[in-house]
C-alpha cells in the first residue's frame, strides 16, 4: 500500500479526551476515530491490526477444533429472563423493544443464545463434545466508558463455548482452551501471563484471566519470580497465602495499657508510639448476615474481603457502623482490640500473625492501646486463614519461590460455568443408558479490540507505538526521502515490488513531505521495520535500516540488498522473541 493513497490521518497531538497512553496513540497514529461516547470507528489503519488480532485467534481456535459461527447481536429479553439475568444484570445491558413492543437487548455476551441454539440440536451424548466461537461485536452500556478501547461500550469479541457430557470432559474442554490461548497470546508477541481470578457476573465455579502485563495495567497481579520454571499466577484478591512453616510461641511480656489520644489509623498508631506498622494489629469490625465478626491481621496488611466472605460462606459481610463498633467494644472507632470484644464469636486471624507472639493492638477503649498482646494467651481465636492480599516478597503456593507484583491488563477470560446456564434453559441430551442428563459448558473469551490496545500499552516510546510483526498493520515501512529523484523512485519501487513478491506486508511512503514529518509518522504509527532510501545513501551504495523496537539505524547493500534484507528481517524478529 502507498502512503499517498491511504487514509492514515496522523495527528501531532492527541486529543484533551485521550487519558491512557494506548488512546492517545491510537487517536495520533490514525487508527480509530471516536463516534460518541465509548463507541469508535475504525479506520483502515487499525483495521489492519484488528484484523491481524482476529486472525491469529482464529487460526488456534480452528486448530484446537473449535468451529466458527455467528449468532445475533440482538437478543429476546424471554432468553435473558429464562437464564435469571434479565434483572441481575444490570444497567450495563442496553434494553430496548420493537414496533410490536417486545424486550430486547443488544448483546454483551451469548450465554443464553448458545445454550438455546444447542439444546434444539443436542439429543444424544453421541454429539458431545462440542465448541463453538464466533467473532462479533458486543455492547456494554457502561456507566463511564474510558480510556479509549480499554473499556469502552462496544467492542470486538472472541466468545467461546463448550459443551460436554461430565465433569471429566469439561474439563479436558477447559485445559484445551487454556493451553490455545497461551498459544495465541504467544503468536501475538505479547508478555503475557494466566492468572488465577473470580469468575464475577459470568457465573462459574473455575476461571483464568490472561493479562497482557503493562506498568499502565488497571489490575494487580502476584506472579512467581520463577518464571518460567514456574507459571503461577493470580489476582492478589484471589492468590493464595500459605500457612508460617513454624508457630512463634514466645513469651510475651504481661499486656498492658498505653496512652494513644487522638491516634486513630494505624499510621497514626505508629508514629505516637515510634514503632513500626508490622509490629501493630489491626482489628476489623464486620457483620456477616447479621452476626459479628473480628478479622485480624498485620498493620500493614490489607484485608481480603472476598476472602474472607468465602471462608465465612455468608451472604452479606458489611463492615461494622460506628455505632455497632461502640456496641463491641465500648470504644469509638480506632480503638477495636481483640482481646475483650464484646459478644463477638468468630475471630478470624490472618495466617502471619502466628509468626509473632507480641503485638500492639486497640485496648477496647477511647483514646489508648495495649502493649504486649498475645494472641495465644490473650485471645480466644475460632481460626487462623488466609484473609489478606498477597505481597512482594509473600511465598508462591506452587514452588515456593518469592512472588512479585505486577500490573496488567485482562485481554482473555476462561470460565468453567459448570450447569449455571444449561440447567436452567433445560439443555440436556440421553446418556447411553437412555438417562436425561444436564450438558456441563465452558465459556472462553478474548477482547479482540482489548488486544490491540493493550499492545500499545505495553509496547510504546516517547516517539510513538511500537508494534509486534504479528500485529503491526504493516512489517516494512519504505521512506522515499527524495520523491523527485529518479533513482531513489526507482530503487523504492524495485523494493516495494521484492515486498509484495514475498508477501510481506509493506508500507510505501511515498508522499511529497519531508523527510522529518516521514521518520516522525514512521515512528509513531510503529512499523517495526523501516527501509529508508535517499540520495545521499545510493551515493553511497547503501539503504539505511531501522528496527523501531532497537532504535539504532543500520544498513544494508543497494545492489545486493536481497540477501542483506534476509538478516536483516530475521533480526528484527528476533528483537520479539
């Protein structure tokens, strides 16, 4: 493709809307365009890479034996209300009616759609298993949509779904899945990990993240220093803290009350006392389903609510009123020690504070704390558990090397769903006995649009994108620095023609601008690899070379640049490994 007969709107400066890095970039390289709130265009330039995206999932969906459909974008309210979610929901799926007055929706997703699709052709376990994807886009009437495709309200979507006889099978459908997209996210040039997350509005019993990891990334995640001898990970909300090896049973000096007026927080605790946040205990105040309950952990600890909600199997665990903490401890807020707490029957301490025997913690009283607190002698403790985030430094539960904490950003999602779906559209098939049996389904999903901004995100200088070769709009970029000189028009031709024999994706900028603005917009739309030909350089018999990911310019032979071209590709691939 020519330059001068593209449509490549770049910009010098990103628009004031632009907030994350992947946005601004998209907006100046002349990728997309923004229609409204939340909704975008995409132009022929970012389409290349959309599509680029699309097709590497393709690609390993087909040959893990997935088949490609594609169902509506709109769906009846009766299917939504036949699943329950047509009121869980919420305001995020976009609700309309016809002419004739019937509830729709545009789709967030298919659960309900597939599940009703297969429980009219299924009859017999003689069909099972089967996986199904498409690639459609999907609506997401959220609240705020920000950051450009990082969470906007529609989007492009890889959706799979599996169905299987039993458990067994479904989860051999979920190990394929799993091992398919590290493939996919491998092919794409991506840093990536899996990590272990909470199914959340999906449903569910079992489910992976894959995150694209970038400084810029929203979530936070506990990976094993020991990668890839180790590929543990997980959202620090749902990694696992493993017991102390040894109890420290010390003797602790008799408790005794301190003075603390006006020291609230922890922090505040601390710099009273001059003492570090690791040597107080904090005691927080809940009520689950109506009963209290005390969670104890290190002062510089932050609690794991969901955590603790599933080891406590409640319902609602709401944190104490003011006036509920006074209740418990004839103290304000600031003050909770657990100690003396009042009609509070299930103390739940975190896992590390068996590591200590020696603690400063609330005395249950305004304006003063306590010295010296044993939790063995001065304590009464229903349970130690795993009730906080992880940390750096904090013990990987697979190989016991130390974890580190990363950002990254959700591309794909995996969910065991179990019979969430299935059994409550009654999708079923015969055993070979002849028996009614629920199909078990897995649902797999991929932001196709996410991809492509993440991998902005994560691959990006100060002079603009710099794209992976499987997902770069074009590989080669060759900058005609002299258009009105014949031998550098020709030499440019000659180059672009060997491209297109070869099939390479190539950039001809041919256009009548100079040379400063041509380097400027090379670099910031991010092809990784830049042919540059001017007259001085044929002078001197060679075509100047860049890698945009290394930066350094090189060269190569005008006469034989073939064989040099050859290394010179093959380098610049190797720069993604």
């Amino acid at each position: 493709m020519r330059w001068s007969s593209s449509y490549i709107p770049t910009l010098k400066e990103a628009p004031a809307e632009a907030e994350v890095i992947s946005h601004k970039l998209l907006l100046r390289a002349g990728m997309i365009r923004k229609l409204t709130s939340g909704i975008y265009t995409w132009l022929p330039f970012g389409l290349r890479a959309l599509n680029k995206a699309a097709n590497i999932i393709r690609q390993e969906m087909n040959n893990a034996g997935s088949q490609e459909i594609l169902m509506p974008s709109v769906q009846p309210a009766d299917l939504w209300q036949e699943s329950g979610r047509w009121q869980k929901y919420g305001k995020e799926l976009l609700r309309f009616k016809d002419r004739h007055e019937r509830d729709y929706c545009l789709g967030p997703t298919h659960e309900e759609v597939i599940t009703d699709l297969l429980r009219g052709e299924v009859r017999s376990y003689r069909q099972l298993p089967l996986n199904l994807y498409q690639i459609q886009t999907k609506f997401r009437d959220e609240i705020r949509p920000r950051f450009g495709l990082m969470r906007g309200r529609e989007f492009l979507m890889k959706d799979a779904y599996s169905f299987d006889c039993n458990d067994e099978g479904a989860d051999k459908s979920y190990k394929n899945m799993f091992e398919a997209y590290n493939k996919i996210f491998t092919n794409m040039a991506l840093n990536f990990r899996p990590v272990e997350a909470d199914t959340g509005a999906i449903g569910g019993n079992f489910s992976h993240e894959f995150m694209v990891l970038a400084e810029t990334g929203e979530d936070t995640i506990a990976a094993c220093t020991n990668w890839p001898n180790c590929t543990f990970a997980a959202n620090v909300e749902r990694c696992a803290i493993l017991p102390p090896k040894t109890i420290n049973s010390d003797s602790c000096p008799d408790m005794e009350e301190v003075a603390t007026p006006n020291s609230h927080t922890v922090e505040e605790v601390a710099e009273f006392l001059h003492v570090s946040t690791k040597n107080i205990l904090k005691t927080l105040l809940f009520m689950a389903d109506g009963k209290p309950v005390a969670a104890l952990l290190r002062g510089d600890r932050e609690l794991n609510l969901i955590k603790l909600k599933n080891l406590l199997d409640v319902d609602e665990l709401e944190f104490a009123t003011p006036e509920q903490v006074q209740q418990l401890t004839n103290a304000p807020v600031g003050f909770a020690g657990p100690h003396s707490l009042i009609g509070v029957d299930t103390v739940i301490a975190d896992y590390e504070l068996q590591t200590a025997n020696d603690w400063i913690a609330g005395a249950n009283k305004g304006d003063t704390h306590v010295l010296h607190l044993s939790l063995q002698r001065d304590c009464k403790i229903t349970r130690y558990a795993d009730i906080r985030n992880a940390e750096a430094g904090d013990v990987c539960p697979h190989c016991g090397k130390p974890l580190e904490l990363k950002k990254g950003i959700e591309v794909g999602h995996i969910f065991k769903l179990g019979t969430k779906y299935s059994e409550a559209m009654h999708a079923v098939y015969l055993d070979e006995n002849g028996k009614e049996n629920t199909i078990i389904m897995g649902c797999y999903g991929i932001g196709v649009s996410r991809v492509v901004a993440a991998c902005i995100e994560q691959n990006n200088d100060e002079n603009g994108i710099m794209f992976p070769p499987p997902l770069a709009p074009y590989e080669i970029i060759i900058i005609n620095l002299d258009p009105k000189n014949q031998a550098v028009n020709a030499k440019c031709e000659e180059l672009y023609v060997h491209m297109k024999e070869k099939n390479i994706d190539v950039l001809y900028d041919d256009r009548e601008e100079r040379p400063g603005i041509k380097f400027k917009d090379a670099d910031l739309v991010g092809i990784p690899l830049q042919l540059i030909v001017g007259g001085k350089s044929l002078e001197k018999g060679v075509i100047e070379t860049k890698i945009r990911k290394i930066g350094e310019k090189s060269s190569i032979s005008a006469e034989n640049y073939k064989a040099d071209f050859e290394n010179l590709y093959q380098e610049m691939l190797n720069a993604w490994k």
